[in-house]
C-alpha cells in the first residue's frame, strides 16, 4: 500500500511539473530575412524592355565594326536590388570582340528594381545594341547633358531649379543613328534634391538613347527654391535637344 501511494506522488509531481514548464521559445525571423524568402519564392519578372538604372556604355572603337553597322541582343538577369547578375549575348555581332565589350558594360550598368505585389523580384530581360560604322562623317562629335535648364543656369538666367552639377552624359553621333534629336522630360525630387520618378514626356525616337537621358536625369541632384515644397513634392520639367549641326560646324572650325 505504501509503495503505491509513493507511485501515485510521483506521477502527480512529474505531471505538475510538466503544466508549469514554460513553453520553448520560437525565434523571430527577421523582417529582412522574411522579405528574401519572399522574393525568392516568387519567380522572375521577363521583360523586353528594361529601364535602366545606370545604361550600358560599351566601349569600341569605328574600327571596330570592320567597315559595317553591327547589332546585338545581350539576355540579362538582374537580381532583386537592379544588379545585374548574369549577361549572354543572344544574337552575335558576328564579332566577339565587339560582343565582349557588350557584356562587359552591361555587366557593370544597372537597373530599376522590378517589383510584385510590393515585393522586389529578379529580372530577365533583353537588350538590343545596334552599332553603326561612321564613314568618318561626325565620327569624332561628342555630346554631353545640354538641357534647357542647364543652359539657362549656366547663363545665370532665372530658372525653376538648379542642377548641382552637370548630369554625366556621353553620346555620339552613332547614338543618334545620325538625326538630331529631342526629348522632353519630367521628374519629381524629394526634399533632399535627390531625382525620383523620371517620366518621359516627349521621346527621341531612339528608346536606347531615351533610356541614357532619363538615367542620366535619375541620377542627379537639384536645388528647388522653397515655395515649391508648399503642398507636395516638386514636379520639374526640362528639354534637350542635340543638334547634328553642331558636329558640322565643329569640323568647319
């Protein structure tokens, strides 16, 4: 009798002392790791037409094309932040030098974050190069970023905003497939004068050459006078138009 009340007793405060155990804590996840396994759990976006954070510039020479106008599709897989992670040319320039300088700039441009309900996911897209032979005619003209507005402010004229310095842009005349050309564009800036939401308003006819612009545009900085931060942020507008002539009267000079 005695040892089957110890056992009693003893299942009793083995069974008490299993409800008043505290349960095992589960660790959080964190918020950044969460997001990443969302993303890598829904699939890549396609595309054909990337917008570019930062435009591929390739860099060759007119001798480079062997007497003739060259074109290419270079595949690219950019990861969730815009970097690209992966460049394949899909159609050949025919020469692989030319196809390595390809790959090479678009291995260090980058572009707009793709996202899905909410979500930043990969990219897949394809990117089409299409490079002309200049039989010396404006081979060695030069653009840069001559807006409007920057034209304006470096003539100390009166102007909605001020670029805190010029927007790096560098195109020939082989980027223009030899028309002069114009663009007209719109962005808003934050409070720090950093560039969001570029919108094209008027495009060149060259989506390659409208996507450098606009890139160019993203990553620049201006100073918006104050009245304009009254109700919103500022909505800005420019224009910029090269001008083949120019490389003419260059040559003549």
């Amino acid at each position: 009798m005695m040892k089957t009340s110890l056992y009693i007793t003893l299942l009793l405060g083995l069974s008490a002392t299993h409800l008043h155990a505290k349960p095992p804590q589960q660790k959080s996840t964190p918020k950044a790791t969460l997001e990443v396994q969302k993303s890598a759990a829904l699939p890549a976006h396609l595309t054909t037409r990337l917008a570019w954070r930062k435009f591929p510039q390739p860099k060759y020479k007119n001798e480079d094309l062997n007497q003739q106008n060259r074109a290419a599709i270079v595949r690219i897989y950019a990861d969730e932040t815009g970097k690209i992670s992966q460049a394949t040319i899909q159609e050949s320039t025919g020469l692989k030098k030319l196809d390595d300088a390809l790959l090479q700039a678009v291995r260090t441009a980058e572009i707009q974050p793709t996202y899905v309900e909410d979500t930043a996911v990969p990219t897949i897209g394809f990117q089409s190069f299409n490079l002309r032979f200049q039989d010396n005619q404006h081979e060695d003209c030069q653009f840069d970023f001559q807006s409007k507005q920057w034209l304006a402010q470096q003539q100390q004229q009166k102007v909605q905003f001020k670029y805190r310095s010029q927007p790096q842009l560098n195109l020939s005349a082989e980027d223009l497939k030899n028309h002069s050309r114009k663009l007209k564009f719109q962005f808003k800036v934050n409070k720090h004068g950093e560039v969001k939401r570029v919108k094209l308003t008027q495009g060149s006819g060259q989506y390659a050459l409208d996507q450098q612009v606009l890139a160019a545009v993203k990553a620049a900085q201006v100073d918006v006078p104050r009245q304009f931060w009254l109700y919103k942020k500022s909505k800005l507008k420019d224009e910029i138009y090269f001008d083949l002539n120019t490389c003419d009267a260059q040559e003549q000079s």
